[in-house]
C-alpha cells in the first residue's frame, strides 16, 4: 500500500469514526476482514461481524474526535498512531474519555 493510499484510507476511517456511521466503516473492509478492536480481544470477521461491533462500539459516543498521526507503510503494512476523544453516556451519567494508541494493519497481497 503506498502512503497516498494508506492516508486516504485512514482518513475515511476518522469520518466513519466520528460520525459512528457502520456502513461507511465496513465499506473500508473486504467481506471476510477480521478487525480487532484491540489485540488481545477476539476478532470481528465479516462485514457482519465488523458492523455488529461498530454499532455496539459507537453507540454511546457523543461529540467523537479523532486525530491520526501520519501512516508509515511498509509493503502491505501501515502504522499509524491516533488519538480519541469522546463523551460518552451511561445510564445517567456523561463521562468524557480520551485515549491514544499506535495500530498497524496489513492488507491482503496481490
């Protein structure tokens, strides 16, 4: 993946993101991604299971920010760190949540 690609993408990503629109994030996927939502949790597979998550994951968000910092591609693999902000309802509470983290992913060779 060439980093023009990899920041068009991960800018798609942002929008999806903030606007907690599931079928524009699933769209980012093929049919049979596994998207991990953090490594040591189990793996969302399939536009189904991927927008099973999105829905559950941004459900409560309100007021969502993202900022990515630039991808480094390698090959098939792209890291980039990003950074989060949100408030988020529950049950009668708002609660503000910022958090940070670095992700890579691969994309499938051709």
């Amino acid at each position: 993946m060439e980093r023009e690609e990899a920041v068009a993408w991960l800018e798609a990503y942002r929008r999806a993101w903030e606007r907690a629109d599931t079928a524009a994030a699933v769209g980012l996927f093929t049919s049979g991604a596994c998207y991990r939502s953090h490594p040591l949790r189990p793996a969302h597979t399939g536009h189904d299971g991927i927008a099973a998550y999105w829905d559950r994951a941004t459900a409560g968000q309100r007021d969502m920010r993202v900022r990515l910092g630039d991808p480094v591609a390698d090959g098939h693999r792209v890291a980039a760190e990003w950074n989060s902000s949100s408030t988020i309802r529950m049950s009668n509470a708002v609660v503000a949540v910022s958090g940070s983290t670095r992700r890579t992913a691969s994309t499938p060779s051709t």
